[in-house]
C-alpha cells in the first residue's frame, strides 16, 4: 500500500494526454506506459538487492555512501541535499496544489494544498500508526478508482454503453512520431508518474522484518500499479476521440468520465477523487523524505543535528517533518502561478535520475569491489544496466532541443540548473563533511546488530 500510494498520485489521471501528444499514436503512448512500468521494475529489482544488504533509513543516501566509500560520503551528501531542497519537497508542492484545484492553477487552489500539507504534517507528527492506516485506506481506494477506469474502458470496447469505442488496429500507430525528443519529454512524464517504486527504502528499518518483507511489498505494489496504469490507459483511448484526448492535457479523466458517465461525474464528483488520490500520494512522500532528512541529520549532514535527528516523545521525526512541511510550503507559495512554477517542477525530475542511475552502477560496482557481501536478494545484472542505460538516456537528451518548444524559458534551462545546484552543494559539502575525519554513525551499528542475524541467515 505505501508503494502504491505513493506512485499513484494525479498523473495517471492527467499525463496519459501529454504523452500521446509527444508521441502521437496511442500505440506508441500505451508501449511508453509498458517501458516505464519495465524500466521501473529494474529499479526496484536493484533498490531491493540494496535494502536486504543495508536495511537503514535514507535509501540512496546509505547505497551511494556503502558504494563509494573513497567519495567521502560526495554523493551521499548531494543526493541528500538534492532529495530534500527540491527532488520530494517540490513534488509534494506540486501533486498537493491538485488536492485544491484540479483544473486550474491559482491562490485559492494553492491556500488548501498549504492547508492540506500542514495537516499532513501534523498527522504524522502525532501518531505514525494513524498516518499509516490512512494511508492505505487511500491506496485501496486508488486501486478501485483505477479499477473503475479499467472496467469502463473493457464495457466501452465491448459496446455496453451508448459511447462508441473509437480504438482499432487499424490507427493504433497512425501519427508515431519520428522525433527522439519528443520520446525524451514523454518518458520524462512517464517516470513521473511512476516516481516512488524506492519510496519504502526511506523508512525500511520500520518494517518489522525488511529482507522477507521489501521484495515482496516492492515488486507486489508495482506489479499492481503498472498493470493498472497500461489498462487506464487502454481505456481512455477506448472511449475518447484522439482530437478530444489532445485537447483535454491535463483533464484527461474528466473528459473520459463526463463522456461516459456525464458532465456531473467528470466536474464535480471526480475532482474530488483526484483529491484525494493526490492527499493520499503527498502523505507517503512526506514520510519517505521525513526518514532521509532523519537519516541525513544523524549522519552530519545538515545543521541542528539535535533537533533533526532526533525523535519526539511520540516516536516520530517530527523536526524532520516541520523542516520537509517549511521547504515544500516555499516552493509551492513563492514561484508565480504559470510556466515559472511548472518551469520549477521539471527541475526535481533530472537530479531525481541522476542519482537512480548512480546509485546502479554502485550496486555493480559493490558486486566487484565486495562479492562476499551477504545478498540476501540479488538482481541480474541485466535489469541494471537497462536501467543505467535509460538514466543515462534521461540525462543526455533534455540538453537537445526539442521540435516543439513554445515556453519563453530556454528548453535547457531545467537540467541546467540542476547540474549547477549540484555542483554548487560540493563546497557545502567539504565544510560539513569532506574536511572532517570519517567517522560510522552510531546508527549504523544498532541496525546491524537488530537485524544483523536475519541478513546473515536469509
């Protein structure tokens, strides 16, 4: 439930139409969805071989600093910095302004996104066992939502509505694109929407037994996810005209229930739903980067080391919280409304693959550099160097201009920047860490000797 309601947010009711319209047929749309769901299982696949090794809180941050031991915890600490400034704080701005408006982008839209994160702030500073029961309440209600959209889209196929399925063979490619930029954006809205397959890596050592239960909840949780984004996908080409899907961006499930079930359904009731999908999806993205802010603290990389790295007397990281609710609460209210807040978004995304693929080519290179590391789950190499291959692919392409470039902000510009946050966190970086002599956290040694005999008998 935490994989699940962490992925699926509000993109699958919005990029299914960005997407079409970067590729141009829905055949090649639907294999774009199929890619994401492959590639994402690979990631997973890996992050599991990684959790079972090193079952403590951070994710990438504990892989990159166990990989690259001579770094000096580098890419530890930029991968940290990166997660926490803009990677899950700017995705939290951006799916919660959905829970206040979901057609449109204004103040009114963004003062109950504010108001919706507080209140999951304060939820999970309280209690985790309610945070975590509303939390999968809301992912069993994503699935039978997207269940809706399946079986509508099979009744739509198979004639048992008054609308008449526009989907056929015969135009299943018509349109393709021919333009490798075209496919770059829209494998960038793909991934997005597919963003938190990792989520679980954050807060591992909550789990009562992590090397039986992550590969199993992981591979369960997105098995479900992927097979529920290709059928919706299905769907709204089964019941939408092309045209109407074009036009509809980024209300693409309000055009498919409207169409079906009236304009009622698709403007008042669903609005809601996509509410609450998108509540359910900020709520488990705020715990993961609560955990990486926790674990980053305890380790020295941030200030108020005492204060962020520390627990409250109700079990929770509740600094580590106050400080995620603070810095996603600033993305969201300072940027102005229009392409500079979206302009904003795109940026997460690149930093966000950047160290994915780093991360893979650690999990190689620890499988040289320590073969007689206990690996309770192991992958095949294979999955991780498709993986490597396509974050290479994400990291290269945005640099290319694209065919269709309207914005007033430089194409480049997202990617740009990113690299320059990153390369201006290394000085950072020596003044907290680099010059000091290295040190184990303490942390590392309690894990181990929790789980120390589990790993070494699994």
């Amino acid at each position: 439930m935490n994989i699940v309601g962490t992925i699926v947010g509000s993109g699958i009711f919005s990029l299914p139409a960005l997407v079409f319209s970067h590729v141009g047929s829905p055949g090649m749309a639907i294999i774009l969805w199929i890619l994401g769901g492959v590639v994402s299982f690979a990631g997973t696949l890996g992050y599991n071989e990684f959790g079972c090794m090193f079952p403590i809180n951070g994710g990438e941050k504990e892989y990159l600093e166990q990989s690259f031991k001579k770094s000096k915890k580098l890419f530890s600490f930029l991968f940290c910095m990166s997660l926490i400034i803009f990677i899950r704080s700017s995705f939290c701005a951006a799916i919660s302004t959905n829970i206040g408006n979901y057609d449109h982008f204004d103040w009114l839209a963004r003062a109950i996104a504010a108001a919706a994160l507080i209140l999951i702030t304060v939820t999970q500073m309280v209690s985790t066992k309610w945070t975590i029961r509303i939390q999968d309440g809301l992912s069993v209600f994503k699935i039978l939502l997207l269940g809706l959209v399946v079986v509508t889209g099979f009744v739509v196929l198979g004639g048992g509505t008054s609308v008449k399925p526009v989907l056929n063979a015969s135009t299943l490619f018509a349109g393709t694109s021919k333009d490798p930029t075209d496919y770059t954006w829209a494998l960038f809205k793909v991934f997005a929407a597919y963003d938190g397959w990792n989520n679980l890596n954050y807060s591992i050592e909550e789990l009562k037994d992590p090397v039986r239960i992550l590969p199993k909840a992981t591979t369960i949780g997105l098995g479900i996810v992927v097979v529920l984004y290709v059928l919706s996908n299905l769907a709204y080409f089964a019941a939408l005209p092309l045209e109407k899907l074009l036009a509809s961006q980024q209300v693409v499930s309000a055009e498919f229930f409207a169409m079906v079930y009236g304009v009622s359904f698709g403007q008042r009731v669903l609005p809601i739903f996509i509410a609450l999908s998108a509540y359910g999806s900020v709520s488990c993205m705020a715990f993961g980067a609560s955990r990486v802010i926790l674990a980053s603290a305890q380790e020295g990389f941030l200030p108020f080391g005492s204060y962020l790295g520390s627990v409250s007397r109700l079990n929770t990281p509740a600094w580590a919280l106050l400080l995620n609710l603070v810095i996603s609460l600033t993305l969201m209210l300072a940027p102005p409304p229009g392409e500079a807040y979206n302009f904003l978004i795109d940026m997460t995304g690149y930093p966000a693959w950047i160290f994915y693929g780093l991360s893979m080519v650690g999990l190689i290179y620890l499988r040289k550099k320590e073969p007689n590391l206990t690996r309770p789950f192991r992958t095949s190499i294979i999955f991780s160097v498709l993986f490597i291959l396509v974050s290479v692919f994400l990291m290269v392409f945005p640099f290319l201009p694209p065919s269709n470039h309207t914005g007033t902000i430089p194409y480049y510009m997202s990617p740009l920047l990113s690299v320059v946050f990153i390369v201006l966190c290394v000085p950072v970086w020596w003044y907290r860490v680099g010059r000091h002599a290295e040190e184990e956290p303490v942390r590392h040694h309690v894990v181990e000797e929790e789980y120390g005999t589990k790993i070494t008998h699994a």
